[in-house]
C-alpha cells in the first residue's frame, strides 16, 4: 500500500498493491489498531498498474507538447522566490520543493530533472548567496528542522 500517514491516526492516498502481502500491511494493521482510517484513493493510476504505466506515457506526451507550445519559467523566477522567502522569514528558513514526482516538466527551465540541480545552486551562487546559505537551502536547513522536530517527539 503506497500512503501518506498524517500524526499515525488516519491514512490518506492509499493503495493495497494488488491486495498481495506487503510491507504496508503492517502499517494499515496498527492503524486499525489505534482506532485510524484507511482512505481508500479513487485515483485510477493508484488502482491499477497498467491504467498508471499507459496514462504516464500518454500525459508525458501531452506535457512535452504543453512545454513546446508555452515554454517554461525561467530559473531566475524560482531564484526570486528563493530570495525573496529568505528577505521576509531569513535564510534559515528557506528549504525547496521540487515536486518531481508529480509537476512533470511544469518546473523552471534547466530544472527539468534532480540531476540539474547544480543548475540552481549556480544561480543561488550567481545571485550572491553564500556557500553556506546555499547548503542551508539545498537541504541543511529541512535537516535541522526534521531534527528538531525527531528531538521533541523523543
């Protein structure tokens, strides 16, 4: 079963891989446990595999499409937005969310992929953030949090 689990009491986006035993069985048996809620998806790709393998190839086309008739954001828009979170909540504070997993090629341009970000860390460099402030954004600054966050919940 593929699952977001929100605070271990209810479970949203799920799917029971064909119903065959599976790792998430476990998870979906403590939830019952303590008194949660499976959500079952109605999204066709979480239900069936090959519905999921033929609508990707077919939306991928659709979006490469989309991409050539409208272009795409340019990577200095995402740096604005970088900069601009940064100025109002301060460098610490600024994390990414690339979404690859789910925009397609709705991404600014030169960020088409994870094997490009070297791309935006150019750009944050080139815009006059530090080493440091870069390697905060990049992901130092989600550690700190998650680690903060792991230390309360003890």
């Amino acid at each position: 079963m593929d699952a977001d689990v929100d605070e271990g009491a209810k479970v949203r986006h799920v799917r029971d891989h064909a119903f065959q035993p599976h790792p998430w069985h476990d998870m979906l048996r403590a939830l019952a446990q303590n008194g949660g809620l499976l959500g079952a998806a109605y999204y066709a790709g979480m239900l069936d595999d090959d519905f999921r393998g033929r609508m990707s190839q077919e939306l991928w086309k659709i979006e490469t499409a989309g991409v050539e008739l409208i272009g795409q954001v340019p990577m200095s828009r995402l740096v604005d937005h970088i900069e601009h979170a940064a100025t109002v909540a301060g460098i610490d504070h600024v994390g990414l969310g690339c979404d690859y997993d789910s925009v397609g090629l709705k991404v600014p341009e030169g960020l088409e992929h994870i094997g490009k970000t070297p791309n935006l860390i150019a750009a944050l460099k080139d815009r006059g953030f530090s080493d440091a402030d870069v390697a905060n954004i990049m992901g130092g600054n989600a550690l700190r949090v998650m680690q903060q966050a792991e230390a309360i919940s003890g």
